[in-house]
C-alpha cells in the first residue's frame, strides 16, 4: 500500500490504538484516498481529516472505530535544504 504523505506508516493491532493513543501516538486510517488522523487530546480522541475536525470520547470512538486497520503516524523529516548552499547560491550577483 502507497502512501503519497511523507510518512513512514507501522500498522498495530486494533486493539493496541487505545494504548497507543494514551502514549501520545497519533494514528492514521486510509480508505481509498482519504486519510484520517486520531490523537488523544484533553481526555478525548480527536479525529481529523481534509474536510473535517470533531471530538468523541473514548467510549463513542471505541464503539465506532473498533473494526478499523490503524497505522502509526511517523513523519519521514525532510531536511533536504542546506542553509550553506542556499547561503551560497543567493550570495551569486547574476549579470
């Protein structure tokens, strides 16, 4: 399964998401092209996508979610630029 985010995805147990959660993990689904993030916030599992932002409790996500594949949110970190260079190429008087 291909993900265009620049994440690296680890897929856990459904019944490991709660724990992970507590733990400060932020989870991930992916159903076709639509892909939804969970974190725990204040007590309550936050559920976000690209068109939506809402809060359940544990209780109503576990209820609602129980049958979901979840994967571990890692961001790959990109740090491709290098200051020097860009300190380098900007330094250029271009004639």
């Amino acid at each position: 399964q291909t993900c265009a985010l620049p994440i690296s995805m680890q897929k856990i147990q459904t019944q490991e998401a709660l724990a992970a959660l507590k733990n400060g993990e932020i989870l991930l689904t992916r159903q076709a092209d639509q892909v939804q993030f969970y974190a725990l916030v204040n007590g309550r599992v936050r559920i976000q996508n690209s068109n939506s932002r809402f809060t359940l409790s544990i209780e109503e996500w576990q209820a609602l979610f129980f049958k979901e594949e979840f994967w571990l949110y890692e961001p790959v970190e990109t740090s491709e630029i290098s200051l020097e260079k860009d300190a380098e190429y900007y330094g250029w008087n271009h004639k």
